[in-house]
C-alpha cells in the first residue's frame, strides 16, 4: 500500500515499504531494501557484525556457502591501526585494487562476498569506551594498537575511498552505559549535527552515488536533538541526499513519526544492540527495518546455540510437538541452549530439531561438544553457521507474520506476545570457554576483572590450578 | 593373495601403479574401508577429531581422502565411553573418508618426564587430574577399536633418535616387536581395520634391519618408520628410511611418521615411501606461516601489509585460486596479514592454503612418476626452493644421490 522510492534516479539504493500498519509512525512493517549488484534484502531482517573485516570464525568460503545473512556491519577503526615502527603507513585498506569479482575495496579487501551489503562505521558495535573523549572534530577510536584520534575529515575520505553500501556518518557517542547528563547530550547532538551538515557537503561534491548515508540517531531525548533531525529531513531529504537512519535507540522512533513524519519512508537501521530476541521483536514493533545483531558473535563464543522460532511453536498443535526440552512442561523454553554442557556429550541430535544449516545437518550436539571441550575452533565456527541461520530463519519467520497481518491485523502483534511467554527472557550464560580475547575487542578498566578462562600451559609440578577462580562472575 | 601389482588384505588392498626407473619412488593405489585414496599422499593432522579450524566438508574440498587422528587425544577427550555411544570418530566428526590413529606412543616422547616405560606398557599421569594411567598394548588397541580408524598404529617404544644409550634402544626396538604382537592379539576388528607395525632402531641401520625382519615376519598389511623426526640430523633421517624401504616388500604401503617439511616429502619419496603426517604444515599456518613452492613466507611480517596479490601464485586452493573461478576466495597476502594472530580465520585460511599445499606436492610427484618424469620433478623443485644449486642442503643432495639422482649436474 505505502511503497515510497528513495534515489531512483541514482539507482543506488532502493527502499520499498511493502506493507506498514495503517496507524501509521512507529510500528512494524515489511519492505524490501535494494542495492546495485547486492542481494536485494526483505526487512525486517538483520545483518552479521564483523570483527576485522571478517564475520568471526567464518571463512568467505563459508559465507557464501553456508549463510543467507545479506548484510555486514564493519568498522573502519578495525583497519587504520599504526604500529609502532610504521605509524606514518597509509592504511593499506586504502590501496586496495577492485576487481570484477569485489567491486568495492571494501569487499576486496575482506574477501567478503559480493553479495552481501555493506555498511562501514567509524567504530565496532559495541565500541570501547574510549577514555579520551571526543574532540569538535575527531572521534577516539580503539584499533589494536591502541586509542588513536580519527578526524571526522579522515573518516569521510575513508568512507569515499572505501564506497561502502551504507555509511554512517560520524556520531558524538559516549559508548558507555550511563547516560549522558544533559550538558553532554546537547553537546553530542550540536557536534553530531555540525558534523552531518559537513559530511553531506563533502559527499555532494564527490562522484559517489553508490553511498548510500544512514544519518545517526543520537541515544537521547528527541527534545535534546530535535534541531538536527529536523535539519534532516528539512535539508537532507528532499535533496535525496539522506538515505536512511542508524538508530542508537529504538524508543525514539514514536517521536520521530510524530514530529517528523517526513522521514518515515526511510529505512532504519538499529545500532542499538538489542541483547535478545525479544529486544529484536520488540523494536521490530517501533518501527526498525534492519538489526546489526553483535549478540550473535556473543553467543557462539560462549558455546550456546540459538533455539528459538519465530512464530514460537504452537503448544496446542500436539501432533509436532518439536524435540525442545521444556515446551510440553508448561514453562518457557530456553533462548539458546549449552553445547558445554556433558549431557550433549553423546547426543547425535542436530542442535535444534528440523534446522536445515550445515552444522545441523552434517553434525550434531556430541561433536560439538567434543569441540568446545577440547578448544577446537572448529566448535566456533559451526556455531556460527547455525545461529546466523536461526537467526535468518527468526527474521523470515517475523517478515511472514507481517505479510499475513495484511489479512489479519493483530497476527504479528500475537505471535509477539506468545514468543514472549514461549522463551525465556535472557539467554544462558554458558559455561564453556570462550575464544582468546583480543586487544582491540576489550579494554580492561581498572584491572582486576581476573581471567575467563584458564591458562592452558602451567608449571608441571604445580599446584592444580583452581580452576574456577579462573572464570569471570558476571 | 598377491599377485604381481597388487596386494590383499582383509581391509585393504595395495595396487602399485608405476614405479620410477631411477629411484624408488612409487605411485600406488591404497584402498581402505573408507575408500581409495592416491600413494604417495600426505596426512594431514587432525588431532582432536577436528582439523584446526576446517569444517570436514572444507578439508574433503582439498582433496584430502585420508587424515590423522590421536589415540592419546581422543582417549582423554572425548573418551572411550563416548566414542562407543557415538559409533566411532568417522560418526563423531562427520568424516566419511578414511582415519588414521597413531598408537599413542609418540605421546611419549614429548611426555617422557611424566612417562613410565615397563614392558606392561607406559605409565604416566592424567594431565587432567594426575591420576597415574597405565596405557598398554591392549589398551591402546581398545582405544583404537573404539575409535574406528580404517589404518591404527601398533604401541612401539618410543625413544628419540639421538638417544646415545645403545642398550636402550636395543631393549626398546625388541620391546616393540613384542608388543606388536600383543597387539595383533588384541586387534578386534582385523577385517574392517588395518594394523601397521612400527620399525624401531633409532639411528643405527642394523638394529633397523633386524627390526624390519622382525617385524616383517608379523605380516601386518602396512609397515611404518618410525620414531624419526626427532632431532636427529637430516642424514641419519634419510639413511634409516633408504635402509628400511631397501628391505621393505613392494606391494605394502610404507610410511614415515612425523615427516612434513616439503623438502623431506620429497625426498622421502624418492627413497620409497609412500606415506606422511605431520602437524607442522597446519602448526605453522597458525603462527601466520604459508608453505609456498618458494619456501615458507610469514604473512605477519610487515612487508605484506599492502601486498594485494594471493598468498601464492599459481597456487590452486580456494584462497589463491584465480577469482573467476569455481569456489575462489579472492584472499589477498594483505587481508591474511591484516588478520593473522587476531582472527581465527586467517589461521583457517592459511591452514587451507598449507594443507592445499601439501597434498598437491604429492599429487604432482604421483604423477611425475606416473608419467616417468620423477627426477625432473624433484630438480625443479628444489630449484624453485632455492635461489641456486650452492645453496641445496647437502642431505638431500647426498640422500638424492644415493638414488640416482644428481641435483647438481643437469
């Protein structure tokens, strides 16, 4: 019914809304967002974050062949580190020559797929806390050889020699949980907006079509940074110069719809980390088309596999009552189950019933298992395959209910409600060994957070290490 | 039972193809219960029923038709209880081609300090929880039963190489012998898994000579060297594996335990051997290494930062391969040294590379002497090695020597 067209005549990026909730703003709705030679990508849906340029634990060969996901999230601070001994080098991410087969340096350099979407920002999602702060004109980023200082100028010419598919121009972000006071956020939202202003007048004189902007949505009050959004939609979005929005806080798309209805056809991109599906479903109803989802790498690392559907399964439908554990005993099931724990020791189950990925299908719980116990990184990896397919069958299963709602209003909105009851809130901790934590994936602050895992070589006439105390509580 | 060109036995069947007219090297057929696989072959290592990083389905991509297990690991993890539920280590990791297990007895020789050698078997402690453990031939046939594997490896006493104590190695080379046949006793399954006896005797050729009578005497349907790479200097090496293979009948695979640097590979063959396994090509390639035709590069070093051609030109595994083609990566020496030693995944691709590698050195070999071209093979492969003839390691040249070919004169 609402189909709004975004860049036709640039053709670099399209955006249809196929079916939203006649109420109008802020609620869910289907679309389909398309880019030149990209896989075109049905929304609500997500995409993979990568970790230096790469989806973790996952080779391109494995992308290609064992992931629907059609997006990745990439940061630039994860390829502009100087070391020490070559700090004046020019990143060589810069020098990258395209081929046929990647036609952006971005994708050439990362080897990843064609066909998958990219969008670059400044910074990892989540982002260490940098304990420098911001300047009028520079972000701090976090590389892996430390804190360094990235001019929202560098940034920009990064973003054009690189020619993301979606960039998202250079926000004033704390990156910390405690939310700013109201001096800082006025700050944010003054520097956030300078910098936009100097972002589109820098890309308006360049030859670059195929960026498409996703201009930020500060994580404060809509009354806070009011000026600038309306900027954008005053000044950016007739010119066909604003693409979209990355949104740091699901819980100001009401007001955007209501005070700002000019920017509604837009595709919204959540940056704001939602922790679990319910968080995901729960922002789907305000509005977010498109979800980079870090809680996916989260949860393999821990050695947990996805478990839940969308819609959840029906309880009443006793005749595929599905192997779950807990689903005919009344409470609700868990997110994701622990492949650490010894009773998938010799399970030859796959990891959640009727999965058709390849770790599902090729191996089962036992193996896995063995993996996480013995520290293969293969364990890793095909958790990885698996929970990027739950999480692309969850996003299929929503897109569906949506389609459906066109009949029936109130289909999605109940599917919701059961899924709510049906799971769990959180997902387990799990208690399996992680990966090897990397400098520039973690900054300890203060020190003293001891160690998740146990050191794997010890003196041989040593005590036996206290193993427990080895892992972090929390 | 054997005809002419090929051997028989009940889990296995030997079929020599060609043989060089100039040295030793053979191109043979070996088929297993879990299907053909091309001699001379290498193995890689997959020690905990996982090769480091590869997903089965990435490493039957390569070509690889035969990999390694370890007994030792897989007793401690997953265990024997959980082998048994599970069906074995082809079901546990999804691997429908064939495994090899050594005997746990290698375990030994990077354990010794905590090892125990009685003619029982070794005792040693858990390195779970110091619990003292007894692993006997009969145990260690238990274990590989359990396991499945299409090829187990006997119990041998292990001592390296360069061990001065000749009463020593005597008393370890005859101990093998005997537990060799506390072995066959204890096989379970001799129709549907091959046993291969070890031939001991360090460096001294005639304690392998008498160990190789020994143990031909048993009969197993393959023979290994072992108890080499070691330490021990490149030419003892090579004159224990000329000894052996000299004795060695023609229609049984012979294999080199341990051996993997390309160099050996090749040499190696040329001596007669058939068989390798090694953890260096796959080791190596997580501490950024990649095995080239011109000699190991370390991606991590600077000067391939901004390098954008693939790792090895020419190469052909999914990471190097030309991009227009079927299953090519596009991997750059740059992206490789972006990433290695910070995501797991320039070690899965480097391991894919040096894996790659390593069977395609045999595969070229097995066709150079299929197509009566071996010494011309081995030349210019050590001339792609090295920048000039001075430079060859004198071993090879001796050893290749030996066999009739000169690397020096053309």
């Amino acid at each position: 019914m609402t189909v709004d067209n975004q860049n036709l005549e640039s053709g670099a990026m399209r955006f249809e809304v196929i079916k939203a909730a006649l109420k109008g703003g802020a609620a869910a709705r289907l679309g389909r967002l398309a880019f030149a030679r990209r896989l075109p990508i049905d929304t609500p849906n997500y995409m993979g974050v990568t970790s230096r340029g790469a989806l973790p634990h996952l080779t391109p060969d494995n992308v290609s062949k064992h992931l629907e996901t059609t997006g990745a999230y990439m940061a630039l601070e994860d390829f502009i580190e100087r070391p020490q001994q070559y700090a004046k080098r020019t990143p060589p991410i810069y020098e990258t020559p395209t081929t046929t087969k990647h036609n952006t340096r971005l994708h050439s350099f990362t080897a990843l797929p064609q066909s998958v979407t990219t969008v670059l920002s400044a910074r990892r999602l989540p982002a260490v806390a940098s304990p420098m702060g911001n300047t009028n004109a520079s972000v701090s980023v976090f590389t892996s050889t430390g804190f360094q200082v990235l001019t929202t100028k560098e940034y920009l010419s990064a973003v054009k020699t690189l020619t993301p598919d979606i960039a998202i121009p250079p926000a004033d972000l704390t990156h910390s949980p405690i939310t700013p006071n109201s001096k800082r956020a006025l700050r944010m939202a003054e520097r956030t907006d300078e910098w936009v202003v100097d972002w589109f007048s820098e890309l308006s004189d360049s030859n670059n079509p195929r960026i498409s902007t996703f201009a930020p949505v500060l994580p404060v009050s809509y009354s806070i940074q009011w000026e600038y959004i309306s900027r954008l939609a005053e000044d950016y979005l007739p010119t066909s110069q604003l693409s979209g929005l990355a949104i740091y806080d699901a819980d100001l798309l009401p007001d955007l719809a209501e005070h700002c209805a000019a920017l509604v056809p837009l595709p919204r991109l959540s940056l704001a980390d939602p922790p679990t599906p319910h968080h995901i479903l729960r922002q789907i109803t305000l509005g977010i088309d498109l979800f980079a989802l870090p809680f996916i790498n989260t949860i393999s690392d821990a050695g947990l596999a996805l478990s839940f559907t969308f819609p959840p399964p029906t309880t009443t439908n006793t005749s595929s009552v599905s192997e779950s554990s807990s689903s005919c005993t009344g409470g609700p099931s868990p997110l994701a189950i622990d492949l650490s724990l010894p009773a998938h020791a010799t399970s030859l189950l796959p990891l959640t019933p009727n999965c058709t990925c390849y770790a599902c299908t090729s191996h089962h719980r036992a193996y896995i298992h063995h993996l996480l116990s013995a520290r293969e990184m293969l364990g890793w990896t095909l958790l990885q395959i698996h929970n990027h397919a739950i999480m692309s069958a969850f996003f299929a299963g929503v897109r569906s209910m949506l389609a459906q709602g066109v009949a029936q209003e109130g289909n999605f909105d109940e599917a919701v409600r059961r899924f709510t009851l049906a799971y769990e809130p959180e997902f387990p901790e799990g208690v399996g060994q992680r990966p090897r934590a990397r400098g520039y994936q973690y900054k300890s602050v203060g020190g003293g957070e001891g160690r998740r895992n146990k050191p794997a070589w010890s003196k041989l006439d040593g005590k036996a290490q206290d193993e427990e105390d080895g892992r972090i509580e929390a | 039972m054997a005809s002419n060109r090929t051997f028989t036995s009940p889990a296995l069947t030997f079929e020599l193809v060609a043989r060089c007219p100039v040295t030793r090297a053979r191109a043979s057929i070996l088929t297993l219960p879990h299907g053909a696989v091309n001699l001379p072959i290498f193995m890689p290592v997959a020690t905990q029923a996982s090769l480091k990083g590869l997903t089965p389905e990435q490493l039957e991509a390569t070509g690889c038709r035969l990999c390694l297990n370890n007994t030792y690991h897989l007793g401690l993890k997953p265990g024997q209880e959980v082998l048994d539920a599970v069906g074995g280590a082809h079901k546990l990791q999804g691997w429908n081609h064939n495994i090899l297990t050594d005997s746990g007895g290698f375990q030994m020789v990077s354990l010794l300090k905590l090892a125990n050698i009685t003619e029982e078997g070794v005792r040693f402690l858990s390195p779970h929880d110091g619990s003292p453990m007894l692993l006997t031939p009969e145990h260690s046939m238990s274990l590989q039963n359990s396991i499945g594997s299409d090829i187990m490896m006997q119990l041998d006493d292990v001592l390296v190489t360069t061990s001065p104590d000749k009463a020593r190695m005597r008393e370890a080379m005859e101990r093998s012998v005997r537990w060799l046949d506390r072995c066959i006793a204890a096989h379970k399954n001799p129709d549907t898994q091959n046993l291969f006896c070890i031939i001991q005797g360090g460096l001294d050729l005639d304690m392998r000579r008498e160990c190789c009578r020994e143990m031909l005497a048993r009969n197993t349907p393959g023979i290994a060297i072992g108890g080499l790479s070691g330490g021990e200097a490149k030419d003892d090496f090579c004159k224990v594996v000329a000894a052996c293979t000299e004795l060695l009948p023609d229609l049984k695979p012979r294999y080199v335990m341990g051996i993997g640097y390309p160099e050996d590979l090749v040499v190696s063959v040329a001596l007669g051997a058939d068989m390798f396994d090694c953890v260096w090509p796959t080791r190596t390639a997580r501490f950024g290494n990649a095995i080239t035709k011109h000699g190991m590069l370390n991606m991590k070093r600077e000067m391939y930062a901004a390098d954008f051609g693939p790792i090895e030109e020419g190469c052909g595994c999914p990471c190097c391969r030309p991009t227009e083609e079927e299953g090519a990566m596009g991997i750059t020496r740059a992206f490789v040294h972006h990433n290695a030693a910070k995501e797991t995944v320039a070690a899965h691709l480097l391991t894919l590379h040096n894996v790659w590698y390593q069977l395609d050195l045999m595969r070229q070999a097995r066709q150079a002497i299929i197509e009566d071209r071996f010494p011309a093979f081995v030349k210019g492969f050590f001339g792609n090695l090295y920048p000039d003839r001075n430079s060859y390691p004198t071993w090879a040249v001796d050893a290749l020597r030996g066999v009739g070919i000169d690397l020096i004169q053309t």
